[in-house]
C-alpha cells in the first residue's frame, strides 16, 4: 500500500498533503493539549509497533505481498488522533531513509494509512464495539476482552480495507487525468477497473488477516500485560481524579512487556524477507514495462516515471551492501524503532503548557 514516487502526479501528491494537513493539525492540538510530556515516548512506541509491522511481508499467490499496519490498534489504545501522529512518522521515516513510500507521496501514503485507516477503524470499534458487548451480555466498561477483541478484529479489518480502497482510487484515476499525445498514461497505468479488484483481492484475504491478527495479538497483550500504556480514555475508563498519577509516577509506569514485545519483532523482522515478490502497484520503473495486471503486460514504461522525482535513500529496501539480507533487516529494524522513540522524544520538548484531562 506504499505507494511510490511517480505513481501518482504532483498535482495528485499536493492535493492528498493538503487533505491531510488539517488532520495533522487537529491531531497535533489534541495530543498536545491531552497527552502529558511524559507519556510522549508511548507515541514512539505505537510509531514502531506500525513500523515494524509494515516489515512483516505476507506472500499472496500470483508474486505479490502486502502487510499490516496496525492504524486501528494503535487509534483504540491511544486515540485516532495519536495513532495519525505515529504512522505519519513511521511513513515519514520509511520514505526518507529506505526508500518504502515515496517522498513525493508521503502526504497520499500519510492519507491512506494515518488518516482514513485509524480513523475509520476506530469508529468503526466503537460501533462493533457497543454491539458485542451487548451480545455477549458485557456492562460497558471494564471485564470485556473476548468481546472487545472481536471489535478490534473487525475494526481493523474495515480500515486495512477502506486505505486500500482510497489508495486504489488514487492509482485508478491517473491514467484518466494524466496522458501523453499517444494516449499513453503518465503515470500509474491501470485504470479503475484493475487498480480496484488488484488491491481488493489482497486485502479482503490475507492482507486484511494478517491486520486482524497483529491487532488483535497486540491489543489483547497490552490491556493484559500493560494496561497503562493504553491512555484512550474514551475507551478505557478513566481513573478518578484522586487516583490520577502525577508526572513522577508517570515516569515509572511499567511498560516492560511493551519494550519486549518490541525486542521480539525486531528480532524476528527478517521473517518478512521470507516472502518474496512485489506489493501491487509498487513495481520500480526498470520493471513495469513488463509488468503483468489484467492478463497483459503493459509494454511501456510510463514517461512520468521515467523522467519522474528521484530520492536516493540510505538503505533502500532495507538492505545493505556487505551486510546478509537478515542482518541488514535487523539493522533497519533497530535504525526505524530508535528514530521513531527519537522523533516524539524530541517533539515532547516543544510541549510547554500542561495538558487537560481528556473528557
């Protein structure tokens, strides 16, 4: 779902950052104005949970792979606004320094995956939510993590699918806005009627599981293990203002199990080089020519593309010269997890005012 450089037209990539900055700016009111310097470090967290997620390919026959993300997740344990700050960063990191996502793109990517993916999975959970509960008999608050579980999973899998969606569209109208004299596309060549089956295939299968899988794993560990890393307290009940913890007891919240949890994926990152192939729609330009959608091989190299932007990354596709492939997976793992604590380690400096509580 990373769309690259040159897929999209500038004028497409503009109009999508431009969407997106109210977001943007909303989110970072909010989180501003709710969330304590202190707790600033769980934003990192939840930027790595989605960046290391994104590492883990999953093969889907036919040669293309996809992955989660993670936005719903992340927008139910801290609130939609919290997660887009978080996978805007983890996009934003992504596209700099491996080249996944283009530069040019990263306000399109930033609305497909940090804005309609958390923000449609979370009110979609919150709609699942109140509906579960009341079949399986649970009062709404506290003691529900069967059925919360199963809104989550079917949260996620209605954002997984509606990013997709919008990022088919973006592919799909281009070679309806953008042609050479010959008629030829400038830029993505499929149209709607390929770009729209071509992602719905993955993502109503095993794209869209594997979402719900790392979702589901990851909400039902944190609540279990490390239930004050989940600060949405529009979902999970606030704590009376007598209990509430101060910035010192903040500092000491345990979230071991979290930083393990971390450790373990980074550990284990280079499963995801197991499935080979390209995402749809993320071909390079030396290879579309001979791409095969829709039964043909398009047989050009759009012009776009050819004579498009161009970012030189410092370690492309995660990988290294001199170093194994799984080791240059390991690396990039712990390179994007660090930069990811580093960003909002930094950002949390420039909060000066003590936030509100949220209602």
């Amino acid at each position: 779902m990373h769309i690259p450089d040159n897929y999209l037209s500038a004028s497409t990539c503009a109009v999508l950052a431009i969407a997106t900055a109210p977001v943007w700016i909303h989110s970072v009111k909010k989180v501003t104005r709710e969330f304590p310097k202190e707790r600033f470090s769980a934003l990192g967290v939840a930027a790595a949970f989605s960046f290391l997620a994104m590492m883990f390919n999953v093969p889907l026959p036919g040669g293309t792979t996809g992955h989660a993300v993670g936005g719903t997740v992340l927008a139910v344990l801290l609130g939609p606004e919290a997660a887009c700050l978080a996978l805007s960063i983890a996009l934003l990191i992504q596209a700099l320094l491996f080249g996944d996502g283009g530069v040019l793109a990263f306000g399109a990517n930033a609305f497909n995956m940090a804005f309609v993916l958390p923000f449609a999975g979370y009110y979609s959970y919150l709609a699942f939510r109140r509906v579960t509960r009341v079949l399986s008999g649970k009062s709404s608050e506290g003691g529900s993590l069967v059925p919360d579980c199963v809104a989550v999973a079917l949260a996620s899998y209605v954002g997984i699918n509606l990013a997709a969606l919008a990022a088919a569209v973006e592919f799909g109208v281009q070679p309806l806005l953008f042609t050479d004299g010959a008629g030829q596309a400038l830029y993505c060549p499929y149209p709607l009627s390929v770009s729209i089956p071509a992602m719905a295939v993955g993502h109503l299968t095993l794209f869209g599981a594997a979402e719900v899988v790392f979702s589901v794993a990851v909400y039902a560990f944190i609540v279990k293990t490390a239930p004050d890393f989940a600060v949405n307290r529009a979902v999970f009940a606030p704590k009376s203002a007598e209990a509430q913890p101060d910035a010192e007891s903040e500092k000491k919240s345990k979230f071991g199990p979290v930083y393990l949890l971390i450790a373990l994926l980074v550990v284990c990152a280079p499963l995801g080089l197991l499935a080979e192939g390209t995402a749809w729609g993320e071909w390079g330009a030396d290879e579309i020519a001979e791409t095969v959608a829709d039964g043909k091989t398009l047989g050009y190299t759009p012009a776009g593309m050819t004579d498009g932007f161009a970012w030189s990354a410092l370690i492309p596709d995660y990988s290294t010269n001199g170093l194994p492939d799984w080791a240059a997976y390991v690396l990039s793992a712990i390179a994007g997890v660090a930069l990811s604590v580093i960003c909002f380690k930094l950002a949390a400096a420039f909060v000066k005012s003590e936030p509100s509580q949220q209602s």
